[in-house]
C-alpha cells in the first residue's frame, strides 16, 4: 500500500475507532473491532500504528476532540443572548443523539468511564480534550468576571456528558433540553 | 456448594460485578473478569446465572441501585435549606470519588455508554434505575410545583453522571463541587 490508499486505510482505521468509541467506549474499541470495522488488513495495523491501540486511541481521541470543538462553535454562535446560547447548545447536542437514534455517545466520555485498564496516557488526552472544550465554552459567554465564567463553562461541560450518559439509558433527548433549560436561567441571570 | 458457601460464591460474584462495571463498564465485566475477581469457580457460573453475563450484570445493577438510594437519602438528609441539600449532595459525591482515588466511577453510567452491545434487557434496568433515582432526589426538594420539582431533580442527576465522567478523566472532584455550587444556587432561587 501507498501514498492514497495507505492513507486512506490509516484514516478508515482513525473513523472506526471514533465510531467504536462513541459506541461502547474504549474496551470496545480492540485491534479486532477496528480491523472489522475499518475493512484494513489486519497486518496493517502496527505499520500505521507502532504503539498499537493506544496510539489509535490517542489519536482518534485527539481528532474527535477536533470536532467537537467545531460542533460546539458552530451551536454555540447560534444564540444572541447569554440564555439563547445556552438553549441553542443543548438543543444541538439534542438533535445529534435523536438523528443517531441514542446510539452514539460522547467518545471522551465513554473512554473516561473505561479507564481502569490503566492508561495513564489516555487519561492526559482527554483531560486535555475537557480543558480545551471548557476554555472554548468559556469564550462564547462573560457572566461578570473570568473566574465564574469559566467555573459556568465547566458546569455546561459536566451537564453535557451527564446529559449523554442518560440519554443513551432512557433514548431521550429530553436531558439535555432539560439542562438547556436550567442552565440558561443561570447564565440569563448572570449575563 | 451447598447453603451459605452457595450463597457466598453468588454474592461474591455479584460484587465483583458491581466493582468492575464501575471500573470499566459492562465491556469490563465479562465472565472471565468476573471469575477471576471473585474467586469463584467457574463452572458455577450458569449454576447461579443461567442467563449468564447479562443476567449477573442485571442482577447487579438492580443490587447497585438500592445502594445508590440509600447514598442519595443519606446525603440529601444533610441539609436543611434546598440549598444545603444540593451542596451536601454534591459533596458526599466528591469525598466518595476522592476516597476511590478516582478509580470508580457510577456503574450505571459506566454501563450505560457501552450499550452498543445489544443488551435491549439493560438498558430497561438503568432507565429504571435513574428513574428511581430521580423521583428519590426529587422527594427532597419542593421548588413550587411538581413538574419543576422533578425537572430539578432530573438536572441533579444529570450533573451527577458527567461529574463522574469528568472527575475520572481530570482526577478531580472539582467537577462535583462545582456543579454542586451552581446547582445550588438554583435550588435557593426555587425554593
């Protein structure tokens, strides 16, 4: 393989694994179910991959964590008041785990419920994912100094993941629209 | 086996379970780990669980529930302004994660983000279980009228789960303090 089609299979390998993460998190993401999944030769995988599925891991992570920075950008830019962008976010958030029929989680967060198989490396990864997408939070609102504004971001955060671990359970989307609703109360109060 | 050693090696089996869905989830407890974690022999798996692994991790989670219950009414029992409930909460939270070196996090959350796996019969058990758990918190606080009431508590849930997702990542129980303080402030507002 080279050039296109080893990049290409290096990339199918990356979605998978991003796939399967938001699936069933990190344990169900093994060099077996990328391999499936991606349709890559098997023997391809520690060419692309020295490190093995922690590489994987960390770097599917590290794309995912991309996007979801973009996705929270782009939901985040559609609101005018402090309030409006807070509904706005949520309801994104919302309409993703309805249109993948409560399928498909956050990966860092499943991952992040995974880590007691001893990846300390991975643990970094997604502590980094969590700061980069509070500090991104942060810079959509100003409830009066940066401190409570950041502290405000960190609790949008934490209702999110909480939000997607209850609507995989319930195959709602009713918890985000419910902490949309709380939470922009709080930042409309702040604003 | 007989009797109490019986009784012994299928309780072993079902804490073992407990423990390690909230290490890694359902992908973490499979027959083998639980074997290994219990000391039980295991051919007396389907002697005790004749539906196997989903029926251990159903039993389990049902045994984990009560628990979780029982954690709620006591920490919520610390508190006498709604507001002192939601901090008190938050924190019996945070010391319990602190204390578990943030090595454990919900079972039900843990579980509840690899449902990829086809599991229709444990998904049912964990939205039980958060409903339960919702309608308990929900007892404890009066913020006007019913439905808000319930709404609240739904929130408090939420912001329990992502905290734990977010403290297993960060190593930190800041998560929980934060959502607690905030959370608080809405309670004190509503009540």
């Amino acid at each position: 393989m080279k050039g296109d089609a080893a990049s290409g299979s290096r990339e199918r390998m990356l979605e998978a694994t991003i796939d399967l993460m938001r699936g069933s998190g990190l344990t169900g993401a093994g060099i077996n179910e990328i391999v499936r999944a991606s349709g890559a030769p098997k023997g391809s995988v520690y060419h692309f991959f020295p490190g093995g599925k922690l590489q994987i891991a960390a770097e599917a992570l590290a794309i995912y964590s991309e996007r979801v920075q973009a996705f929270l950008d782009g939901a985040l830019a559609g609101g005018r008041s402090a309030g409006e962008k807070v509904r706005a976010l949520f309801d994104a958030f919302a309409r993703r785990v309805e249109e993948g029929d409560f399928r498909r989680s956050c990966a860092a967060g499943a991952v992040s419920l995974d880590l007691d198989v001893e990846v300390e490396e991975l643990r970094a990864v997604l502590a980094d994912a969590f700061a980069d997408w509070t500090a991104l939070i942060a810079r959509h609102f100003d409830l009066g100094d940066a401190r409570r504004t950041k502290s405000f971001a960190g609790l949008v955060l934490t209702a999110i993941e909480g939000a997607y671990v209850r609507a995989r359970a319930e195959r709602s989307s009713k918890p985000f629209r419910e902490a949309g609703t709380w939470l922009a109360e709080l930042a409309e109060r702040r604003a």
